[in-house]
C-alpha cells in the first residue's frame, strides 16, 4: 500500500511493524485534518487499541491493485509503434492483443500477463530502448502497467524519438 500526504508537522516517526503495518506518530497536526487527508485517499483510519496510536487500513486486498505509469509514445520508436499496433489488432485466440492492448492515442501493456514481458518484448521485436524504458519503470516503480500514450508526459532521463 503507497500511501501520500502533504501535511504540515512538528515532528513525524515511523515505525514499521509486521504484517505491512505501520505506525505514526505525528506531533503537531490536527488529528481531524489527517483523518480527512487519509479518507479523500480512499483508506480508511481507525483508532487503534492504545490511546494515541492510529491504524490506516486498506479496504482492498494487495493483489487487487495494480500499479500503472502513463508516459508518452515518443519514448518508443516508429517501429516500435507500428509493431505494438499490429500485436494489439491481432483477432486470433491467445494472441498479444490479450495484454498489449490499442487505446486510440497509444498502447497499454499489462505486464502482469507473462512471467517475463520484457522476454517476451524481446521476442516480438521491440526496441531495446523500449524494453529498456519498461524495465526501469517495473524496477523503479513496481508498473504493473504501462500506458504509452501521445499525449502522456515525456520522463525524464529515457531516449525520446522524433516520428
């Protein structure tokens, strides 16, 4: 669970326990203002046993999130473009338009379909540049998917392509 808050604070500590469990002790806050902070979010927080301690539960199970990044299409190039579109159109049973799917303005690759998608990229023909993008962002970022799209912002530190 990624949890991120913009509050002011005298002071913040916190202290991992089992189970994903955190523990937060912030000093110098409104409790009603993080309360709040925390629900817009879309988690709940409660009381916890002890006075003072708070506990910030997820209504949803880990396996049920997916981590996406949107970034854009000029990270790929021309021929990476033209050959995800081919995958992604294809009409047959068990083909790459099962994860490699067309949006209209770019591609969504579901990684979480092959054990290996970067493998299986290589396979297929695409870029190294590109699988080198993909790799840095299932790394870095825990991407479970990617959506290259034209009108997603460029990142920072990747080739970019001029088609």
């Amino acid at each position: 669970m990624k949890l991120s808050l913009t509050v002011k604070a005298d002071a913040v500590n916190i202290l991992a326990l089992n189970m994903g469990r955190v523990a937060v002790d912030i000093d110098g806050i409104e409790l009603a203002e993080l309360i709040d902070m925390v629900c817009d979010n879309g988690y709940s927080l409660r009381v916890a046993d002890a006075p003072g301690k708070l506990v910030v539960e997820d209504p949803l199970p880990p396996v049920a999130r997916v981590n996406g990044i949107q970034c854009s299409t000029a990270h790929i190039t021309e021929e990476d473009n033209a050959l995800l579109f081919t995958l992604s159109h294809q009409h047959e049973d068990f083909g790459e338009s099962e994860w490699i799917l067309y949006t209209g303005s770019g591609y969504l690759l579901h990684l979480g379909a092959w054990s290996f998608p970067v493998l299986r990229l290589k396979r297929l023909g695409v870029s190294k540049s590109c699988r080198q993008l993909v790799v840095t962002l299932i790394r870095h970022y825990s991407a479970g998917i990617i959506h290259l799209d034209a009108f997603g912002e460029v990142l920072p530190g990747f080739a970019t392509f001029d088609w």
